[in-house]
C-alpha cells in the first residue's frame, strides 16, 4: 500500500487551524489500503472512504463508519492557537456527490432546524423524552465546515514509517506507562473480567488522544445534527445523532462531556456515540456509563469493546516477519490466512530470531512497504483492532505500542525510508495507468486501497517485478513506460 496514503495533511488551500488540523491528521493518519473494493463514495468523508477501505469497519461494508475518526489527532503539534475555528468554504465539495455542492448544502443548512425537529418521532421510539429531545436540541445549530472536512482531499499522505514514528514515541510511551501504574487496580479487574491485555487497552488510549489530551472540542450533538441533516451521508448519521440524544437522554454523560472529533468520535478512546451503546459498561456502579472522565468506566468499556469484537486472551496481535528473498508476495494478502507452520514452511522467520510460540495460529501476512519492508504475520487480535478502527496503519500503530510499553523492543528490519509518497495527482496517474493496461476496474479516485493494490500486483507480476502492490516512485516509473 505505501502511497496508499497513511495521509497526513498538508493541505493544499489554506491552512487549518490547530483544531482543524487534528481533525485532518487524526482523520488522514488512518488512511489504509485495506484489502477489498474501494468504496469511494461510502465513507463520510474522502478522508474516510480511504480509511474505511477495511472489509471490517464496524459498520457495513456499504456504510463503513468513522469509527474513531478522532483517533490519532495526536500527530496534533500543539493546542489550539487560534481561538476561532474557520468557517465553512463556501465551496463545493470535491467529492462531486450532488448533497455536497455549496448550494445544496447551503438549502440543506436553510432547513436544519425543521430537519432536526422531524427526526423526533425517531428519537420517541427510542424512548427519549419530548423534554429531553426538546432541551438538548434547542438552540442547535449546523456547524457547516464540516462540509470542507467531509470532502477534503489532501494532497500529501504520510507514510507508514512516518506515521509510526509520531504516534509510537518515547514521550507518549511514558506517559502510557504512567497511566498504566496510576490506575493499576482498575487494569488489574478489566484484564480478570474481560481477559483484554492491559498494554492494548492503554495503546488504545495514546494512539487515539494521546492520553485524553487530544479528544477533539466539537459539540457531538452539533456534529452529528449537521451530519444527519447536510451532506452526503446524512441516513448513516441520523443514527449516531439519536445514539447521542440517548447517551444525553439517560445522563450517562452530561452535554459539557459530549464534545470529540467533527464525525462525533468523543472520549479517551474515541467512542462513536453507536458504538456507546454498544459497548460501554458501568464499572464503577454509579448508575452512569462514563467513558469520558471516568477511569474505571473507560478502561473496563473498551477492553469490552475488544472483547465483543473477538479478542483472544492471552494472544499477541502478530508478529514482525523476516520474508525471503524471491517471496510470492500475492501470499500477502488478509484473505489468505495459514498456520504459522505453513508460513514457515514457505520461509517466513520471526525477525529477531526467537521461535514462534504457536506453530497453528492462523494468520495472513502484511507487507506494508512492500518487498522493501518488514512483513507482519497477524493474528486473531489485529483484525479486532482493525475492527476498532478499520485502518492496516493504525491497527500496526496500537499493536506496537502495546508490545513497547510491555517492554518489547522497537521493529527489527529498517522501513524503505528512500521511497517517497505518490501525490494525489499521480497516485490519479497510477490508477489511471493501470486502468488503461486492463489491471485496473475501478474508478480512479487517487486514493490506493485494496483494489488498486490488486492492479498493481497484477502490473508487477506481468513486468517481472516483486507482486508487492506497493506504489512506489519506481512502479509509477515502470507504468509510464520509462
Ligand atoms: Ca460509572
């Protein structure tokens, strides 16, 4: 995947505010070239249709969710400088999608409290009060730059290497260390309750908000209102919007607590409001589920979280991998699952040199640098982190973090750190490239998901070359015919 863009945001235009740029990063950082068909228009912003390439968001496949489209605002340099947020373009959106031009969101804007105020009946049959629904949306109004963060296109992504090398660093290390002994007794009772190791949960926490530090500052309800009610996914939100009236409704939160990235992702660990109602708990028996502010609450709802979505006790989430020389790298692929014997078998070793501990482990391999790069075999555990958030980088991200703060040592094999990131325009090029030789169905959208992967291994093996579907400099070289 390489270019496929771990995204990072340098953005063309202008330049965003700090706050702005957490949102952007947090969402680029997680960009993925996961395996399976891109669904450009799926996700709820460009950002994320790259994000949520991944066959596992927790949403559908149709409708893949901003699961934690906060996570990750920690590449954020520093706190908000500027006071004001900018206001919304005035533009149209560069997705083309007809809900996304200035006028049609400017229409839809003109209509947001009669929008708001129709998804009443809604909220009733999830037993919410007229007075709670009445209280929590008077007043409410859109927060349309939104619109510009729902549709921006970066020009610049960030690369895996660059990507782990911010979110994976000593300071948020020792900080996750910290945290670890500060609430040891309530990581002690989470691991027995939920069999979700400790160090996991604790990466969760860094990698999503750098320890609460990093959460986002937009009013949820605000968010979801206007998502709910403008742009082009507006039947996805409806559900996020009345999962937060709920969460406002039973007062597990107060609406001060409710505030997180533009998509609604709040929290620590960057709970969707959906995703709330799923899997948050009440640890601590106080009658509220509080996953903001409650260490207790937080810890025990995500490792639940986890455990719901198939976490195997005891199981490391995968392993750095020496591949050899002459590898068949269409082997390196999330549907292709062997034991780690048949891996082994095939040459594969542990990087480092110790012995795998479970020769029947299933697992697929990852090459994300390609040939040029470290592989990774993945367990069982990496796809429940993909699951949290469906993006090959941050899942890699999580379970890194959680190995060094068990005292684990940094990756083995050095990344290709020559190779630089395609821009927008010729990763266009790339696909437009393969489509034009037949490798390539899809419609180039400039963003390298699992799809254009395939066409590039398709191109790679005609030419001879390592099918590592890494969009490389070289391979666009290759394509241009030079
Ligand atoms: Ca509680």
């Amino acid at each position: 995947m390489g270019s496929a863009g771990w995204d990072m945001t340098r953005r063309t235009k202008q330049s965003a505010s700090s706050r702005t740029g957490a949102a952007m990063i947090a969402a680029a950082l997680l960009l993925s070239g996961e395996a399976c068909a891109q669904p450009s228009s799926g996700g709820p912003s460009s950002l994320f249709d790259s994000i949520f390439t991944g066959s596992l968001s927790k949403g559908s496949r149709a409708a893949p969710s901003p699961q934690r489209p906060g996570a990750s605002a920690q590449a954020q340099a520093a706190p908000a400088a500027s006071s004001a947020a900018p206001p919304w373009s005035g533009e149209d959106g560069a997705s083309g999608h007809p809900l996304m031009t200035a006028s049609a969101i400017r229409q839809a804007a003109a209509n947001f409290e009669n929008c708001v105020a129709s998804m009443w009946p809604d909220a009733a049959r999830r037993n919410i009060s007229q007075q709670s629904f009445q209280r929590f949306t008077a007043g409410l109004e859109p927060d349309l730059r939104i619109m510009d963060l729902m549709d921006s296109q970066p020009e610049f992504t960030k690369s895996i290497w660059d990507y782990l090398d911010i979110l994976v660093n000593d300071n948020r290390l020792a900080k996750g260390r910290e945290i670890l002994a500060t609430y040891k007794p309530q990581f002690n009772a989470v691991e027995k309750a939920y069999g979700v190791d400790r160090y996991a949960i604790a990466a969760i926490w860094g990698i999503e908000s750098n320890y609460s530090t990093q959460m986002g500052d937009r009013n949820v309800l605000q968010s979801t209102a206007t998502l709910s009610c403008i742009g082009r996914r507006q039947k996805y939100f409806r559900d996020e919007f009345l999962s937060a009236l709920e969460i406002l409704h039973r007062g597990d939160l107060r609406p001060e607590q409710l505030r997180g990235s533009w998509a609604g992702a709040f929290g620590p660990t960057q709970f969707m409001p959906t995703a709330f109602k799923r899997y948050a708990v009440d640890a601590d028996g106080d009658g509220r589920r509080d996953v903001v502010d409650n260490p207790a609450d937080l810890i025990a709802s995500t490792a639940n979280n986890l455990k719901k979505d198939g976490w195997q006790p005891g199981q490391s989430w995968g392993y750095e991998v020496v591949v050899p020389p002459g590898f068949n790298y269409m082997l390196a692929d999330r549907a292709k699952a062997m034991t780690i014997a048949q891996w082994e078998h095939l040459g594969l070793k542990r990087a480092g040199g110790q012995p795998f501990p479970h020769a029947g482990d299933k697992a697929y391999l990852l090459a994300p640098a390609g040939a040029e790069g470290p592989g990774f075999l993945m367990l069982q555990n990496f796809r429940v982190i993909m699951k949290y958030n469906p993006a090959e980088a941050y899942a890699l991200a999580i379970g890194h973090f959680a190995d060094r703060l068990r005292g684990g040592a940094p990756f083995v094999q050095p990344w290709p750190r020559q190779e630089r990131e395609l821009t927008r325009a010729e990763r266009l090029e790339l696909q437009q490239l393969l489509a034009q030789r037949g490798f390539y169905r899809g419609t180039p959208d400039g963003q390298l998901g699992g799809q254009t992967r395939e066409a590039l291994r398709g191109f790679q093996a005609s030419i001879g070359a390592p099918a590592d579907g890494f969009a490389s400099s070289d391979v666009l070289e290759r394509l241009r015919g030079r």
